[in-house]
C-alpha cells in the first residue's frame, strides 16, 4: 500500500478527509485549560490527524520528537527545541493547513479502514465498512517528553503497514489484545493477510476517542490529559459521531477506562436514547448505530475483572 493508495480512497472533500482536517485544525489543542488543568504544555499535538491528500512533511533532514514536531506544527519557535523553520504544518497566522503525519487519522486507526478498502473490490468506506462495529479506546496520552516517539521518514505510512503486517511492539498489550480477540492468539502474528481478511471478515474499526492525543496508557496528572474538563470530552463525543456517521457504523463500543469517560461500569449495553457521560449529562449517536456497549479498555483484558471482556466483544461481532 502507498500513501497515495490511502489518497485515492479516502479524497478531499470526502466525509473522513473533513473530519481529519477539523481535528488537525483544533485551535483548542494549543490551549491548556481546553483539557482542565494545563499539565501539559502549551503546544498543539494535534499533529497526527491529516485532513489533506499527499501532504506528509517535506521529510526533516534529522529525527523529530513530539515536542519538536508540535513546535513545528505550532510555526512558533521554541526555546530549547532546535525548531527554528517558520511554518511547520500550519502556514502563516492566522491560516491552519489541515495537515499531519497520519494517513488520516492516527496507525492504528487507520489500519483498521485501510483493511477494509484493501479487501473491497471497489474501495469506497461508506460501503465497505456499511454496519461495522466500531471499538473506541481512549487512549489520551500526550507523548510526555516525546521519549519513544521519534518520526523519521514517512511515518504515518509506515506505522500503518506495521500494524497491518503484525510488527507490534512488545510493550504494546493494547494492539496484541485487541488481535488476539479478534484473529486468535498468536495467529496474527506478522500474517498481514490474516489481519486484513479478519478484520474486514468481522467488519470492526477502530476510533481514538481524544484523537489529539495517541499512543500510551496514562491518561491523569502530569503524564496525561485530565478526565475533569468537559470541553475536550464534548468535542471529542462529536468528532466520534461524526466518524460512526461517515462509516455507517451500526455497532459501538465504548472501550474506555472508567476514569476516563464516567460511563457506567462494563461490560454492559447501553441505551440508544441517551448515554450518560459523566458531568456532561446525556450524549447520543448518529440514527445509523442500532446497539452501544460499553468495555473496558482492551489494555486490561484478561487480566481479574476483565477476564471475560473478549468473549462479550466476540458476542457482539
């Protein structure tokens, strides 16, 4: 698969394309008290999400970390950082170029979508992914000090094609959970073509709840993003209707930590009238979605409690 593979399928203009662009474009990312008690710093890293066709970066001369990427992406020097380009992703103030590292999303979102356009004989999404399940983690880390996170060369392209490959990460259990679930422990390993048959087989995709954010498990304090402000919570709810909408997704599961969401504890259906969310009183979906469950997060599967969280997700697919 090429990035321009992944172009052609999901166009400018498309559903998909515009929802990535207006969570690349999130001015609130850059601002801490969007997400409560700004424990983090004041720099977007929103920078995954690519709402424009073949608009990966002019590839950096040296490796870039997360804080040096959000710098770029802010066109705001930062001391301490080595950043001095003028405009990284954005161009200059006050326009926002709807550009990032993914193909669209964030890897492992966008696995999930390219399998089933992979498998279609005619790749379209509305179609291909017509009464889906999707799984959405909440999975909200901030990159920390942007230790681990090192983008070289055509990053969103290649994570993809690892995920879709079976080159997982030891240290990622989320991943290794979720496809021991889905295609049978140890099965999937590096068998892109049993990843992708299975998972256009069992129609499922996947959504990043708080898509600014991707790739660890804190989610509280200074390692991550507060569960207290309903701003972020709000406008994230949002970007996930409009994702189930896109997709014609009939299915939803919520596999997210309890801290998190305050959504009642899993696993457990839900009312389609209204579904509680914490503070923010009661949240619904596009008319498409016929059934929403709520898990725990796939990080914690099989272990005490959530020991039987797989069989109830085989249940529902």
């Amino acid at each position: 698969m090429k990035r321009q593979d992944f172009d052609q399928w999901v166009p400018n203009g498309s559903p998909l394309r515009a929802l990535a662009s207006k969570i690349s474009t999130l001015p609130a990312a850059a601002d801490p008290t969007f997400f409560g008690r700004g424990s983090f710093h004041d720099w977007p890293y929103n920078f995954l999400a690519n709402g424009q066709e073949s608009s990966q970066w002019c590839h950096p001369p040296a490796p870039f970390s997360a804080p040096g990427l959000a710098a770029w992406k802010a066109a705001t020097p930062r001391v301490g950082l080595g950043i001095h380009e003028e405009h990284g992703f954005d161009g200059p103030p006050p326009l926002f170029l709807p550009r990032g590292l993914s193909l669209l999303f964030d890897p492992l979102v966008d696995s999930f979508l390219a399998a089933h356009l992979l498998s279609a004989q005619n790749p379209d999404i509305g179609s291909a992914a017509a009464g889906c399940t999707v799984i959405v983690l909440s999975d909200y880390y901030q990159f920390g000090n942007g230790s681990g996170f090192v983008v070289t060369g055509d990053w969103g392209l290649d994570e993809t094609c690892a995920v879709l490959g079976g080159n997982i990460a030891g240290g990622d259990r989320t991943t290794r959970n979720l496809f021991d679930c889905l295609f049978g422990r140890g099965r999937w390993n590096r068998n892109e073509e049993e990843i992708v048959n299975g998972i256009a087989a069992q129609k499922v995709l996947l959504w990043n709840f708080l898509p600014m954010f991707r790739g660890g498990t804190s989610a509280t304090a200074s390692n991550g993003v507060t569960p207290a402000s309903r701003h972020w919570v709000k406008t994230c709810w949002n970007f996930l209707a409009e994702f189930v909408d896109a997709v014609q997704a009939a299915n939803v599961v919520l596999a997210c930590s309890q801290d998190h969401l305050r959504i009642r504890r899993a696993p457990v259906a839900l009312s389609l009238a209204g579904i509680a969310v914490g503070k923010l009183g009661t949240m619904t979906l596009p008319d498409c979605v016929r059934n929403v469950w709520r898990l725990n997060h796939p990080y914690s599967w099989g272990v005490g409690k959530c020991s039987n969280e797989c069989a109830f997700l085989q249940s529902i697919i």
